[in-house]
C-alpha cells in the first residue's frame, strides 16, 4: 500500500511537471515573420531602385534623393 501512493504521487508530480513544459514547447519553434513585400520603383535619373515608400514622387516620376529630383529625368 505504501509503495502505491508512492507511485500515485510520482505520477501526479510528473504530470504537473510535463504539462508546465509543454506550453514553452510551441513559441521556441514559432519562426519570425518575413517582413511584408513592398512595391519597388526606379530612380527616374539614375534607374536605382528603391521602395515606393522612400522615393520622391515629382509628376509621376520617383526620385532616389533630392540632387537627382533637382536633376530631372535622365536622357534616353
Ligand atoms: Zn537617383
């Protein structure tokens, strides 16, 4: 009799002891999210392409940086 609630409260205390485990288990193996793709346009002097959300938009045109806004399309 003694030996079966010893191995009562061994059972209890391993299943106490895998159940706070677990939930640790999931969020190690979570990957990071890549970040969202976003839109690329050219430099309209010098055809560098860059994100939309960093260009300069003069008439339509994308610009890198404010000397090449300055500048003006490039010739063809
Ligand atoms: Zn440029």
């Amino acid at each position: 009799m003694k030996y079966l609630v010893l191995l009562v409260v061994l059972v209890i205390a391993f299943s106490l002891w895998k159940s706070r485990r677990e939930p640790a288990a999931p969020e190690r193996t979570k990957a990071p999210q890549p970040p969202a793709p976003q839109d690329m346009v050219a430099c309209a002097h010098c055809g560098l392409h860059l994100p939309r959300s960093d260009a300069i938009v003069q008439y339509g045109a994308h610009y890198c940086c404010a000397d090449h806004l300055r500048a003006g399309p490039s010739a063809p």
